[in-house]
C-alpha cells in the first residue's frame, strides 16, 4: 500500500506508515468485519422470510451519490489506493469543490453531483464493480436496495409523473425493510452505525477533534502530510488553512468538530 511521501527538512514530524494511524483506523476496520458478518446474518433471515435485495456484482447505479465519511475512514482509503488512483481521486474532489462553491443549495449540490460530478473514480466501470472494495467507506458499505436498480439511478425520481409517484410511495410502504419512505433497506443502515461512532470516538480520542466530510475530498487530504500532522495535533485552525490552501476546505465538504 502506499504510503503518505517523507516530510520536507524542517517540516514537523509527520507519520508516514499505516501503523502510525491504527489507534484511529483500527476500530473502524474492525467495526467493517462486526458490520459484514451482521449484514449478512440479517440478509439470510431476510431473503428466508421472502425478501429481497437487488444489489449485486456489477450493480453501481448509486455510485454517483455524494458520500459522507470520517477521516478515519478516508485514511484507510488512501492507504489502499494506488498513485494513479489517488490522482483520480483529487480530480474528483476538486470537481466536488467547485459543485459546493456554486451549488444555491443542498439539493442542487446532490443532483449536480450525481449528474455531473458523477461516478466514483474508484469505480469499473467496464466491470461494475469497486477496485477498492475492501477499503470502501461505510455508506458504500450499508446502502442496499429493495427495488431494482432502476429506482437507484440519477433520473428516475424525477422522471415520475404524479401516479408514478404515488404507486411508488405505496410500493415502498407495502415493501419490508424499508423505513416506508424510500426503497433502500434500513435495518442494513442501521446496523452499520456503530462503525460511525467507533470513528467519532477514535478520533476524539488520539486527536482531540473529529474530522468528517467528503469522501474524496478526505481521502485526498489523508494523503497530504501537513493536514495530517495538523490533525494529529489537534491544531483544528491548523488543518482547515491548510486544506484552504489545498483548495480544498469548503464547509460543505470538510467539517471539523
């Protein structure tokens, strides 16, 4: 796996091995193993009782969705990546950037993501599949749908007529598993929660501070030797100039608490 490049002379210290961040990535990988034997527990039962869950190999109509993470989970990633990897990850966080700095709100900032920041770089799209699959961040991890995958693509919602709509809102409400808003599974988001505050805890705990924000965006920073030797030092000012300076501190995508 990669790992973070040397600090400059004169720089401070900074941990450039994977083992230098285990007291914060370790819990969250950990919780990754809890949350894929329990899913898979609950799933069996699931299907047993008639259920069912249409993701599967080469599935990735959600892989456009913008994706909230902890830095902790960002590390991990940025640990895995490869070079070339980790460059078309920044490309896309700084396309992220510029979609939080002109979005007039929430919901054109999703919808532009999905359209035109669009798919992971992490993505296959030749296979499908994720080539980080082992490293993927919890959301990646705990969003499951009981429709097909037609109801997961960019367009489809906003597509539907009126009687479209409504069908739609009876079927999901009829639909076990669901929270009877919308067709993703929510006992499967639900068990992937003690991973979050496995990270939040981790990070307060080594740092002094959490850090939390857009996937792309975080593990681009993971990889940036003065953010993390800002972070570990619990120097919040500190870590948010220097991924301003990055071109990548907007509030929408970087949150330090």
């Amino acid at each position: 796996m990669p790992t973070p490049p040397p600090s400059a002379p004169g720089a401070p210290d900074q941990p450039s091995r994977p083992a230098a961040y285990a007291a914060v990535t370790g819990p969250v990988t950990r919780g990754y193993e809890r949350y894929a034997a329990q899913a898979a527990q609950w799933t069996r039962g699931y299907e047993s009782r008639g259920g069912h869950v249409y993701c599967g190999a080469g599935c990735f109509a959600c892989c456009d969705m913008p994706i909230r993470v902890s830095l902790a989970e960002a590390i991990i990633t940025a640990q895995a990546i490869t070079p070339e990897q980790a460059r078309r990850v920044e490309d896309h966080a700084r396309a992220v950037q510029a979609n939080a700095r002109t979005a007039p709100d929430e919901d054109a900032y999703v919808a532009r993501h999905r359209e035109a920041v669009s798919f992971c770089p992490l993505l296959d799209r030749a296979t499908g599949s994720c080539s980080q699959y082992a490293a993927r961040p919890t959301r990646c991890r705990d969003t499951f749908s009981a429709f097909s995958a037609h109801y997961c693509a960019v367009g489809t919602w906003e597509g539907m007529g009126r009687r479209e709509r409504a069908e739609y809102r009876r079927k999901v409400a009829r639909t076990p598993g669901t929270d009877g808003e919308v067709h993703f599974i929510a006992p499967l988001e639900h068990l992937s929660e003690p991973i979050w505050t496995a990270a939040s805890r981790a990070m307060r705990a080594q740092w002094g501070l959490e850090v939390w924000g857009d996937f792309w965006t975080l593990t681009t920073l993971a990889a940036d030797p003065a953010f993390m030797t800002r972070v570990a030092a619990g120097d919040r000012r500190g870590a948010a100039g220097r991924a301003r300076q990055l071109g990548l501190g907007h509030p929408i995508t970087l949150e330090m608490e």
